[in-house]
C-alpha cells in the first residue's frame, strides 16, 4: 500500500507542473495540514484513491472553504484496507487563533478517543500537524511539540507518526525519518511516500473508508475548538 503524505508547502510537481499520470499507483493521500483547499481538490481529482486530511494551524480558511471531496479525519479514527489512522490536527497555542491548543486541551482530545482506541486495539498510523515534544519539534513557541503526543506513543505504540509543521527548509539537520522506541516518526513537509506491507481485508470493505469513531463534521467544531480555547485563556 501506497500512501502519499503532504503538508505545508503546494508541491510544485504536483500542481504547477503537474504531469498526468503522476499520482498513479498511490492508494491514499493524506494531507497533515498547513495546505490550501484547492490543492487537496486538485489532487483528490485527480488521484484515484481517498484523501483524508487534518488542520494546520493556518487553516482556517477551511471553515469557508473546505476541501470538497476529502475527508477530514481530526479527532477521528479510520481504517482505510487495513490500516487503523488516528488524527489530531492543530500546534500549540502561540497566540489566538484557529486550531492551537495548549497541553491539557491536547491530552483532552486524546482522551476522548480512549474508547475507539481500545476498540481498534491501537492504530497503525498517527496524523498530526505539530510534532511530539522532543522529536522534530524547534524550540521557538510557534513550533514547540506537545508532550501530550509523546505520551500517546508510550502509550499505543503506533507504527508511525507522521506530522508537518516545521519545514525541513528551516534548518538543513533537520532529520525527515527517526525512530522513537518501535515508532517511526516522519515529517512529511512538502511530500513523502510511505509504502507498507498490504493487509488482509474483505472485500466489501476493499477500498472502503471505515469510520471507528464519530465521524468528523468541520463546519461542527468550530464551537467546540473556540469555546475549548476560550475556557483556558
């Protein structure tokens, strides 16, 4: 299975210079945030698979401009032929804004999905826009990674964690790829392809997104996020 992860920066290859035929042979797309609508519209267009996504920080232009034709998968489960996808978009909070959260309102949202968790016995993949604290994150305020995360890997153990976030352009060591205790980490800046080993899956479920938790609405949690942002000002 053939997943394309992108986030952050509209991929010159596959917008400007797109060549038909480019996206063939990827079998998910997943967008961990900081990208505009139209871009994810053009490439769910075009690919022939899914394309799920989670919000960057500056994605509030989603609440008047969704991503037609994706699905957004922020404090949501999914399994997609096999592989469980756990989302969790957003940084911390800097400043006001859409999409920041501090630690306590990170380990609420994580906690809000203990039971689909449990029930999915863990998730193969985490989805996040920040990094977990530690490990890819930067030190200034804007881009400084959540403990919270660092805990869910203790915890679950995924496969991987993919993030974006901070852009590997800002410093030449910064590490694409690291390993975390078992977990494999991936900053998926621009683009990245992740290729994993195919899973058993029946075939009424074959290429069928399969909610494991209450199905993430956009336009319905805008209330929830401003409210939750409001409580711990």
């Amino acid at each position: 299975m053939k997943i394309l992860f992108i986030s952050d920066e509209e991929c010159p290859a596959l917008w400007d210079f797109y060549v038909p035929g480019r996206l063939d042979g990827i079998d998910l797309i997943i967008s961990c945030g900081d990208l505009k609508s139209t871009y994810l519209q053009f490439l769910v267009t075009l690919a022939k698979c899914p394309l799920l996504f989670i919000p960057g920080n500056h994605d509030a232009s989603y609440e008047h401009q969704p991503p037609e034709g994706c699905d957004c998968i922020d404090d949501a489960i999914v399994e997609y032929n096999g592989v469980r996808i756990m989302g969790l978009g957003g940084c911390r909070r800097y400043h006001p804004g859409r999409y920041q959260y501090t630690e306590k309102q990170m380990r609420r949202r994580i906690r809000n999905l203990r039971f689909p968790l449990w029930r999915c016995k863990g998730v193969d993949i985490v989805v996040t826009h920040a990094a977990p604290a530690g490990l890819g994150d930067a030190d200034d305020p804007a881009h400084r990674g959540f403990a919270a995360l660092r805990e869910l890997l203790d915890k679950y153990h995924p496969q991987y964690l993919v993030h974006g976030h901070v852009h590997l352009c800002y410093d030449n060591t910064l590490e694409r790829v690291r390993d975390y205790n078992g977990t494999t980490l991936i900053n998926a800046y621009e683009r990245f392809v992740l290729e994993i080993p195919e899973r058993e899956v029946s075939p009424k479920h074959r290429n069928q997104l399969r909610w494991k938790s209450k199905h993430t609405v956009m336009d319905s949690e805008w209330d929830k996020i401003l409210g939750m942002n409001a409580l711990h000002r």
